[in-house]
C-alpha cells in the first residue's frame, strides 16, 4: 500500500508541476516570421496570437492572396513554435514520458 501511496504522491506533485508549467508558458512568447520578414507573428506559449506585423511592402492591393498566404504561414509558424516550446518544457517535467492530453 506504501508504494501505491508514493505512487500517488508523485503523480500529485508532478500535475502541480505540469499546471505551474502551462501558467508560464502563457507568460513567455516566440517570434515567427515569413517572406524575409515581411510578416511577423507573436505568440505565447499557451498558443495566443499577441500581435500580427505586415511590412507596409507586403501589402499589394492587386495581390491580397499573397498577403493572405503570408499570413495563414506566419501564425502556423508561430504556432508550431509555441507547441515545441511546450513539448520540450513538458518533457523536462516528465522525463520524456507523453502523457495523454497534455498538450
């Protein structure tokens, strides 16, 4: 029963962790940014879209699709950063063990 209760203990301080972990992540930010920087996106952690930059150049009334394309790419960029930055905080915590819908 002693191993079931450490067991138990241990999963406890581990989710107090992994929460205290997601609450800084929503803190910190990643930068992506496309088309030689013409569009920059900002981004925490907890995957918030904070600020979107277009370079006055990027913007061509005769091609919004571009613009459009620049966009869509700099937010997924973005994203995908924030989830490795995650991933890799998550992992530190767990020992690379994935746990189930934790991120």
């Amino acid at each position: 029963m002693r191993g079931m209760n450490d067991l138990m203990r241990q999963a406890q301080m581990m989710q107090r962790k992994i929460t205290k972990m997601q609450e800084e992540l929503k803190e910190r930010t990643v930068e992506a940014s496309v088309g030689g920087g013409m569009v920059t996106v900002v981004c925490t952690g907890g995957q918030d879209v904070l600020k979107v930059t277009i370079d006055p150049q990027a913007v061509d009334p005769r091609d919004v699709g571009m613009l459009e394309d620049l966009v869509l790419s700099a937010v997924n960029e973005a994203m995908k950063k924030a989830r490795e930055m995650m991933e890799q905080e998550m992992s530190a915590i767990t020992g690379g063990v994935k746990i189930p819908g934790m991120f």
